[in-house]
C-alpha cells in the first residue's frame, strides 16, 4: 500500500533563520505522525542548516532543483553529490517554473533524473499542461511526451525509485485548482502509462503527487481519489499552520 506523500517546495522564500524557524515550528505540530511521509523542500542557502534541525523529527529534507554533473565549471548551480551532502533525499526536477522561467527542456530533465538516481535520490518528477494546452484537449499528449523524454533510457526497475508529480501549469500560484475528477483523471492517465512502459507491479508502488494551489480546505477531497497518494505543496507549505493541517487532513483519510 502506497503511504501519502506531503511535501512543501518553498520556492525562493525564507532566509536561514526563517527556515529553522518555520520546522521547529513544524515539528511540534506534527510529532505525532507517523502514517504519512513528510519533506520540506528549503532554498539552497538553508539546506544544511533546515537539515540539523530536521535531525530528531520525521521530515525529510529535499532540493528544489539540481544540476546532472557531480562538479565543474558549473556557475551557480549544484550537484546531487552536493545535495546528498547536505542530507537531502528528494529533488524536485522538471518544475513548471524550470521550464517556463530557465528554459529547461526535457533533454536536459532525463539527464537530473539519471543523475538523482545514480546518487540515491529520489527524483520528484513534475509534468503538466497550460491552460492553453488543457483548452486544446491536449493535456494527455503533453504528458505522455513529457514522461517518454523525462523517463527517456531509464530502466524500468528504476522507476519505482521516482516520485510523479502532475502539476497543471494553469493552477500553480493562480488560486485555481483541478477538480477531483480532473486530477484523477490525469493521474490515472500517469498511472496506466507506468503500467504499460514499466509493469503492474511497478506502477502501483509509484507514488503520484497533485500539486496546484493546495490547500488544507481543498486537500481530503483530491486526496480520496485512488491515484492520488500525496501533494507537491507550494504557498501554503510556507505558513506552519496551513502546511500542518494539510498533512493532518491527509492521513485522516484512508488508504
């Protein structure tokens, strides 16, 4: 049985001493669960430090981004041998923001996701469609090309190793969110796509995350959908009370 999967992406927000402030916060509130995954997902300049808070608790650490190769002339950016030293164990890769704002191409995705999982990490795949390409009744074909490049080589036993996140581009920061039919009906679609390209037996132990204006008021109803087992939380991670109550709502409801 797949177990609920809660992660915060902060985005480019909170300074060291907000971030240790924020999960000590965090910790508190949620010591008691332990029925459901729990990551928060801190700018680079935080890692290290969210980590040592973050050591006694059942939340684990993630990267909002990486870089493919382990070192190099590479200014700016960071390497899974950097982020496995800092104690990270997911890395969101592929966000919509990533490829609209950097431009990153799928190309350049399938090399992160080889190199997260090389090093251990457990890559949080993100695709998803504008509303443009939803109006169009192309949300499927952008999937399913999303996924063939993103997932491009990668052994079939591997894919059980990557967390899917489908993420409608049209939803992230707007305040609009999918209905419940409208993510599951995506989510399903991930799913039987990891059925045909990997196994049965494969896909049922993927985790596939919904993310797009989550919220604590919104999440039991996505959640009780059966392809859904978690949520890529963006805003509403960044304030402790919203963020806790969406995992709180999350293992209320059963699996």
């Amino acid at each position: 049985m797949r177990r609920y999967l809660i992660v915060g992406n902060w985005k480019m927000y909170k300074t060291i001493e907000e971030a240790v402030g924020f999960v000590n916060e965090l910790k508190v509130e949620i010591h008691n669960i332990r029925d459901v995954d729990i990551a928060v997902c801190p700018p680079f300049t935080a890692l290290s430090s969210v980590r040592d808070a973050l050591s006694d608790s059942n939340i684990y650490l993630g990267a909002q981004n990486m870089y493919f190769e382990d070192e190099g002339a590479c200014t700016g950016d960071i390497s899974p041998l950097m982020l496995k030293d800092t104690g990270c164990r997911y890395v969101i890769l592929g966000h919509s923001e990533r490829r609209k704002i950097f431009a990153e191409t799928d190309e350049l995705i399938n090399k992160k996701v080889k190199a997260a999982l090389k090093y251990g990490l457990i890559p949080i795949l993100c695709v998803g469609e504008t509303i443009e390409e939803r109006e169009a009744n192309r949300t499927f074909d952008v999937i399913n090309s999303q996924l063939n490049k993103d997932l491009d080589s990668i052994e079939k036993d591997n894919f059980q190793k990557i967390v899917i996140a489908y993420e409608p581009v049209w939803a992230i920061g707007t305040g609009k969110t999918a209905t419940e039919e409208q993510a599951q009906e995506a989510h399903s679609y991930i799913r039987n796509y990891l059925k045909e390209n990997s196994s049965d037996e494969v896909a049922e132990k993927i985790k596939i995350l919904y993310g797009g204006s989550v919220k604590p008021d919104n999440i039991e109803s996505l959640i009780k959908q059966p392809d859904l087992d978690g949520a890529l939380v963006g805003g509403a991670s960044l304030d402790v009370r919203n963020f806790s109550q969406i995992i709180k709502k999350s293992r209320e409801v059963p699996r």
